[in-house]
C-alpha cells in the first residue's frame, strides 16, 4: 500500500471506530468513554488502559454479563478492531501501557524470596503486618512502584510487634492495633484479633518496629524487581474470560 493509499485510509478506519463507537458504547460508556450512569471510565482507567488491544478485542465481541455489558461479536471481528482502535485515541495513548517483567515469576517472588508475604497480604493470601497490597498498584507508573521497593519511606512501618504472655501460659504474638492503659489488641499472622487484659498478663514484651526492608536493590537482581512490579500491577487488570489470572 503506497502513502497516499495509508493517508486515505486513515480518516476512513477512525470514523468507522467512532461511528460504531458512538451508536454503541456511548449510550453507556459516554461519547468521551469517560463513563456515565450505567458503565465506567474506559479512557483514564489504567485497568483498562494495561489490557491489550486483544484483550480489549475479546471484551468487546464476548461482552461481560457479569457487569451487564452485552457481546457485539455480531458486528464482526474488523469493526470490534476500529472500535479498539478509536478507544486508543480516546486514551491518547496509542496503545496499551506496557508493564516490565514477568507477573507469574513476581508471585513466585513476592510469596517466596522477596518474602513479601511475611507481611503483607494480596487477594486473601499472606500475612496481616503490613497494608494489604492487592489494589496498591492501582494507576501508580511501574517506576513509582520499583521505587517504592527500592527506596522506602522510612516512615512507612507495619506497626509495632509485642510478645504478650497471660498467666494461664498463653503465648500471643502480633501487631498492636490497639493498646490502652487496661487493655491490648494483637492481631496474628493468620489474620485473628486477640483482646488480652493487662491484668491478666505475666508478661508484654515490645519488640523493635518492623519496617519496609530497604536492601531490595541488592537481593532481587534488575529482571526479578521488574517481576515483582509487574505481579502488583497484575492484580489490578480486569479480568478477561477464558484467560488465566496470575
């Protein structure tokens, strides 16, 4: 195809993509797909924005009932592939947004050398000391979340640990949540609240704050923090079916 064909075919695909746009993703999504009453933002959301053109492709044509959005895989694979398109001029990016690193190999690291999971927790799966991170990634750029590995914030401590000893022999380690001149809340590694009466205690023993561990640079090499990143990015994408989710 010479240039002056590639330059008349251009115009043509964009305003098949938004006419088709138009009569049917607008009256939910908004002519600017910056969401509406009945369906979300499409252009801004880094969820959708991550998908690739594929993954929206297969979005559009199968729909996803779970979320009322009907299949349009009648109107044939090549206007799904204009309304993609113009859905990427929408998003001024020509493209999805591209994530380094391996997602499958960060969950991998993230529940196992990283060490990750000793405190904080994703999807349900993890330790209760730190923040859940399952939505933490969310719209954050892959080197803001490398950073935030690399280079914590000092301030940034899961909370402090106590070793509380009743008189009955009990043994509770965890994370204060609460504490009062009366009373002690820990919560264990499994998740479980335990209330403990000082006047009950034989012993409470504080241990140093646990922080962010600030040696990440130097114990995952440059690929495997790129993993890392790309698997608490991951657990943001929507879900596309008949795909595995890392």
């Amino acid at each position: 195809m010479d240039r002056q064909a590639q330059h008349q075919d251009s115009p043509r695909t964009e305003s098949v993509g938004q006419r088709s746009f138009a009569s049917r993703c607008a009256g939910c999504h908004g002519l600017d797909g910056r969401g509406g009453e009945r369906a979300p933002n499409i252009v801004s959301n880094p969820q959708v924005e991550r998908l690739s053109d594929l993954q929206l492709q297969k979005i559009v044509a199968d729909g996803r009932p779970d979320f009322g959005m009907p299949a349009f895989r009648l109107i044939g694979p090549s206007e799904v592939k204009r309304v993609v398109e113009y859905l990427r001029t929408l998003q001024g990016a020509g493209g999805a947004a591209t994530i380094p690193g391996d997602p499958k190999n960060g969950r991998l690291l993230f529940f196992g050398k990283a060490g990750c999971s000793s405190c904080h927790r994703v999807r349900n799966e993890g330790a209760f000391f730190g923040p859940d991170l399952s939505t933490y990634a969310n719209g954050l750029p892959a080197k803001e979340v490398r950073r935030a590995i690399t280079s914590p914030d000092p301030s940034s401590a899961h909370g402090q640990l106590a070793v509380a000893r009743t008189r009955s022999g009990e043994k509770v380690t965890g994370a204060i949540r609460n504490e009062d001149n009366f009373s002690l809340q820990l919560q264990t590694t499994d998740g479980i609240f335990h209330f403990v009466m000082k006047a009950d205690l034989e012993s409470l023993e504080y241990q140093a704050q646990a922080s962010m561990p600030t040696d990440y640079g130097e114990r995952l090499n440059p690929q495997q923090l790129d993993d890392l990143v790309s698997y608490l990015h991951s657990l943001n994408v929507v879900a596309v079916p008949g795909e595995d989710q890392p």
